[in-house]
C-alpha cells in the first residue's frame, strides 16, 4: 500500500522520509491486526479507536459525514449514548475507548440497519457513490464497502471490524505524506 499510495511529486529525500515512516506504521499495524481482539495491547487498541472516530481518509466520520442523510439522522453526539460508562481505569482506558468507538461507529450506521440489525449494503454503496468529495477517497470507500460486505456479510459487528482492519493503513499513509512534506534537507 506504501508504494502504491506514494506521491511521485515528493523530492528523493522526501520519498525516503515516507517510505520510512509509511513501512515503519505498516509493521506495527500489521501486528495490531493480527493480534487476536482478547489478547490485543492497549497501543493497539488506542489506535483502532483513534482511526475509528478519527479524521484519517477512511476514518468512519470522514465517510459517513459525506453521505446523504447520515449527518442529519445520526450525529455522532446523537450517538454519544454509547460513550465510555464506569469508573475510569488507565489499565482499560484502550480497551473501552475501542469498545466505544466501534459503538459509536455501529450506531452512525444504523440508518443502514433493517429489520434484524442487518446491514443494508446495498444502500449504504449507493450513498457512498452518491456522495460528494474526491473520486479517489469514493472509490476507497467503495472498495471497503464491498470487501467488508464480503467478509461480514450483513452483521454491523463484523463490518465495524472489517472496517477497522482494512481502513486504518489510510493513517499510517496520510502520516507519513504529512511526514515527507514537512522534511527539509540540511
């Protein structure tokens, strides 16, 4: 993904700086990911959560903010309902950040939610088409909808996960981007 995602535009030191940065947060997440959920690090866990009510390309608010009709049937205040409950520990604190945030995430998708709490995927890909914004990010989005929809076939709980896997390499890329730009040779 590093590779694929680089900008052809960036200077050598530049292209270094993000391969660096772009291979070194692949690594780490690449063992995030295959870490079973139970036996999962609090780092690990922070950064799902940070990805999953973050601003990283596919981030969920970064989608679904764009498309027709979620922001107004269902803010993310309005899903604050399943925000952290009880005491806070810091040996938790990860583990119930992710806990909240995929909750938050599964709520936002609920006007994508029939009968049964299955999810609608076909109606979710048709917004996500319809939406505004950058082709290249829509096309992203779609290619996450139709692999999660693969995957997790129509339950919210697999999709949310799926979501998190597949989508939060988008973070490790758009930091190290933001990484080589701001390099500057000696």
């Amino acid at each position: 993904m590093c590779l694929a995602a680089a900008n052809t535009s960036l200077t050598g030191g530049q292209q270094a700086v993000y391969l660096f940065s772009c291979w070194q947060w692949s690594l780490v997440l690449d063992c995030d990911l295959h870490e079973p959920a139970e036996r999962r690090s609090a780092e690990a866990r922070c950064r799902r959560a940070a990805f999953l009510a973050g601003d990283c390309p596919l981030s969920p608010p970064a989608v679904l903010d764009q498309l027709p009709g979620v922001a107004a049937e269902r803010s993310w205040s309005q899903c604050a309902a399943a925000q952290l409950d009880g005491p806070a520990g810091a040996a938790d604190r990860c583990r119930r950040l992710d806990e909240a945030a995929a909750r938050l995430l599964a709520c936002r998708l609920g006007q994508y939610t029939g009968s049964g709490g299955r999810l609608e995927l076909g109606r979710l890909r048709a917004d996500v088409s319809a939406s505004p914004g950058a082709a290249e990010l829509k096309q992203a989005a779609l290619q996450l909808v139709d692999e999660c929809g693969r995957r997790a076939g129509s339950h919210v709980d697999k999709f949310v996960d799926c979501w998190a896997k597949r989508g939060i390499m988008t973070c490790a890329v758009a930091e190290a981007a933001q990484r080589a730009g701001e390099y500057q040779p000696c």
